[in-house]
C-alpha cells in the first residue's frame, strides 16, 4: 500500500509540475472547464458527457506526454540539434491532431445543442 500511496504522490507532483510550467496545459485546462461549464447550460446526456470528458482528458494527457517528451530531449541534447527540434515538432504535432479531433467533436455535440437552445429563446 506504501508504495502505491508513494506513486500517487509522485504522480500528483507531476501533475502540479507541468500546471506549473506550462502554459498550453493551462490554456487547455481553462477550455476545458468552459466546455464543461456549456455542457451543464446545454444539458448533455450522460453519453455525450463520457466523450466530451474523454477529450478533455485526452487533450490534457497528450500536453503531458509531450512535455515529457520535450523535458527528456533538452535533457539529452541540450544544445541545438535538428533531429531534436524534429522530435520535439512532432510531439507537439500529436497534440494538435488530439487538439483537432477533440473540438471536431465538441462541435458535433455543441452545435446542436446550442442551435436548438437559441431557438427556445
């Protein structure tokens, strides 16, 4: 049990480290509260809360895997090198297709919903 409550703890220092650091996750982070804030004004089945969750969370989770990515190739290569800028573009790369897909999503489910509640007014 220690050593699980030991890597709970690291992975929330981890958590707290990228929020700290980056500015991209809080950009996310900011959207995703949004996103969630017009799903309770539109009232989202529990279904399309699921996915719109799953994005969030697929988005966040992305943003983190690639700050992993770019902190272990500055570590590596410290100095300017193009293959390092290659990796770390497209580690960055990555981010924006989930990014994408993610608001290609959220459009389906919104605009909908959003049509349908402007029209009520």
């Amino acid at each position: 049990m220690k050593k699980f409550i030991d890597s709970m703890g690291y992975a929330l220092n981890g958590i707290k480290l990228l929020f700290a650091g980056q500015n991209n996750i809080k950009i996310q982070g900011v959207i995703g509260i949004l996103v969630c804030l017009v799903g309770w004004i539109v009232t989202l089945s529990t279904l399309e809360w699921i996915i719109v969750i799953f994005c969030i969370g697929w988005v966040l989770s992305a943003e983190s895997f690639n700050t992993s990515i770019e902190y272990v190739v500055d570590f590596i290569s410290p100095d300017y090198h193009i293959k390092a800028g290659q990796i770390k573009d497209i580690s960055a790369g990555g981010v924006l297709i989930i990014s994408i897909i993610s608001s290609i999503i959220g459009l389906i489910i919104f605009i909908p919903k959003c049509i349908k509640l402007l029209l009520a007014i």
